[in-house]
C-alpha cells in the first residue's frame, strides 16, 4: 500500500512540474524605487511584448514571472529609456539588485549566466558610448580654443585644426578597436550562448555596428554554427542563420566577380512572361549568356541588337540567353521583349532593383552579363559589342 502511495505521489509531482516546465522568477531589490512600477517585456525580433508588472514595495523589493521554452531577451523597465536587458532561460531563478534612478548602469545579477553576460557587453558597449561623446566634446572645446587663439592668423588655424582632427581620429580609432576586441574576444568565449547573437549586432548609434557581417565574417559564421546546432528554433538564432546565409551567398559573388572564371553561379528561379517559374540551372549542357537589363534601360535596349545577332548565329550550335529583367512593369517588359525581338528565355519577379538577383549577383548597374558554360561554370562577364561574339566565336566555331 505505502509503495502504491508513493508511486501516486510521484505522478502527481511529475504532472505538476510538467504544468510550468518553462517558468522562471525574477525578484529584485531597487534602491530609490518606493511606489514606483517595474515592467517586465519580452524583446522579439520585432517589438517589445509586455510580460508582467509590479509595484515595488515599500522596502524596494518586487518579484515577477513568466514562461519560456528557450533562451530569451527581455527587458526590465523602470523608465522607458532606464531599463536592463537580460537572457532568460527556461527555470531559473533571477535576483537583481540595482538603483531605479539610473538601473541602465547599476545592477548586478545573479541566478542567470547568459544575463550576467549581457551585462557585461552592456557595460562595456556603455562605457564605449561614453569614450565617444567625451571625445566628441573635448574636440568641440579644443576647436573653439584653437579659432579663439588664431582669429589674427588664417594659416596657422588651419594648421592647428588639421592637428586636432589627426589626433581626435587617432583616439576615435583607438576607441574603436578596443571595443571590437572586446567583441571579439567576448564571442569566442561564449560561443554557443545566444548572448553571442547580441554582441554580433551591437551598436555605437543606430547606423554604425561594431563588427561588420562582411570583413567580420568568420565572427557570424561561428556564432552561427553554434548556436544553429542547440538552438535551431530559437527566432533569434533562425534569424541568424538567414544572415549568414545570405552573407554567404554574397561573399560567394564577390568571389568569383573578383576572379571572373570557373565559379559556378548562385541558382535563379524566377517567373517567365507566362507566370511559369523558370530555372537557370535547367539549361545546364549549353552555354548560357546570363543577362541583366530592363525596359527602361537605354544601354541595354541598345545592346539588344547585338545579342539577337549572336543568337541567331550560335544557337543551333549550343547556345542560350537567359535574361533577367529588372522591370517593374510587366506591360512594358513585354513590349520592350517583343519591339526587340527577343527570342529567348526571359525571367523577372518585376520588383525594380529590388530583385532578389541584385544582392545575389551584387549588380551595381545594367547591363551586365555572365557567360556561362555548360557546367554553369562562368568563363567571362560583361561582353559587349564584338567582345560577345569574339568569345562565343573561340568557343563555338
């Protein structure tokens, strides 16, 4: 009977716990927080969702809770502008202590790891900050010091202002680079925890970023394989992933822009007048002329002529033109297709420069091309004029 008991008992337990199997507790201490209201919101990749709050208590103290499956950003408030960030795994029991008049800056944490690192990319992103606005200000001091002390002498300002700039840049730089070894050196000691994804995309002011996806890249791709290997449903981590992806692509392209020979080429598959969804790597076993152009293009339309030329010449013997239209009206694509006598393979999903081909192909402008050949292999780029019908004469005839 007392074995059955204690079985029962067990169950009970077990389907208790599997009722909040991802709450976690969050109680705190604030100096200077007497009647005032905490917020507890949780910070997606798109906007704030408020989680909870509470009034502190006479003696500053609050406690807040809350479910989560895996690691998580949230923000405790005080203010809208006087707030912490913290990472939240499923189960854990949080204790922070803090001033509410300034809770950005004074805080300790204990009870979560992945927080107690966002803090310390928060402090030293902080205290970074306020290198720069120091610098900032000193410069402004010192350059009314130098206009104030040369008013009489026009050549000697110059002089001193070009001074103070070296110098201001120098430190700026200085600044700089102790922030991104920080970064870096933060990144390859914790890898496999999502505070890493915040330090990938820290800034200085919302257009500059302290590590860069391209020069950086090895940085993103780390995180990335990490994170994506624990974490591959967390919407940070997805998120993640889709950069680097993309980053990848780009890189790719840069690449074999650079070298211009025998790397194969990103897949298209875009629609064709008809609304059939066509496939560049379907023409494989022919040599392909990938062209860029559009309507409104008055090069390219020029340049027509010559690629119906070449193609009434060297298509029986194996080649192809697969044209990609950075059109934003089908009408006038159809027009400019049939006015041209266009009689190949033509693709577009009618969005302007913002294809999906630009940032894969890294197109600066129209028209470009790349000749492929019959592994989809590129041989050569940008034949225009006799250039196309030399190349395809060498390869052909």
């Amino acid at each position: 009977m007392k074995k059955t008991y204690f079985i029962y008992l067990l169950i009970i337990f077990c389907y208790a716990c599997n009722l909040q199997p991802g709450k976690y507790k969050i109680s705190g201490t604030l100096k200077n927080a007497e009647g005032r209201t905490v917020y507890l919101k949780e910070m997606t990749t798109e906007k704030f969702i408020p989680v909870d709050s509470i009034k502190v208590k006479k003696n500053g103290t609050f406690s807040l809770s809350g479910f989560t499956e895996e690691p998580k950003f949230f923000s405790l408030h005080v203010t809208k502008n006087n707030f912490i960030t913290l990472l939240i795994n499923p189960k854990e029991k949080i204790t922070i202590t803090g001033d509410a008049n300034d809770l950005t800056n004074i805080y300790e944490i204990e009870g979560s790891k992945d927080s107690k690192l966002v803090r310390e990319l928060n402090i030293q992103i902080n205290k970074t900050v306020l290198n720069l606005k120091s610098l900032g200000n000193t410069y402004r001091v010192q350059l009314d010091s130098i206009r104030n002390a040369n008013d009489n002498n026009p050549g000697n300002l110059e002089i001193e202002i070009e001074k103070l700039k070296m110098e201001v840049n120098q430190t700026f730089d200085e600044i700089i680079h102790n922030q991104m070894e920080f970064t870096i050196s933060f990144i390859e000691k914790n890898t496999s925890s999502i505070a890493s994804f915040m330090a990938l995309y820290q800034q200085i002011d919302p257009k500059t970023y302290i590590l860069n996806s391209k020069d950086d890249f090895k940085y993103f791709e780390m995180v990335d394989s990490a994170l994506f290997e624990r974490y591959p449903e967390s919407n940070y981590v997805k998120i993640l992933h889709g950069n680097v992806t993309e980053i990848k692509k780009r890189l790719e392209i840069q690449k074999w822009i650079s070298l211009g020979s025998e790397i194969p080429v990103p897949e298209i598959s875009l629609p064709n007048p008809e609304g059939d969804t066509i496939s560049l790597s379907s023409f494989r076993g022919q040599y392909v002329l990938l062209d860029f152009w559009a309507s409104w293009c008055t090069p390219c339309r020029i340049e027509n002529p010559n690629l119906v030329s070449n193609y009434k010449k060297y298509h029986n013997k194996g080649f192809e033109i697969f044209q990609v239209s950075l059109d934003k009206s089908k009408d006038n694509w159809l027009k400019a297709i049939i006015n041209d006598q266009l009689d190949w393979i033509h693709v577009s999903d009618l969005q302007f420069w913002n294809s999906v081909v630009v940032p894969l192909y890294n197109i600066q402008s129209i028209p470009a091309n790349f000749l492929l050949d019959k592994e989809g292999n590129i041989i050569s780029k940008n034949l225009r004029g006799s250039q196309l019908g030399e190349k395809l004469s060498e390869i052909l005839d």
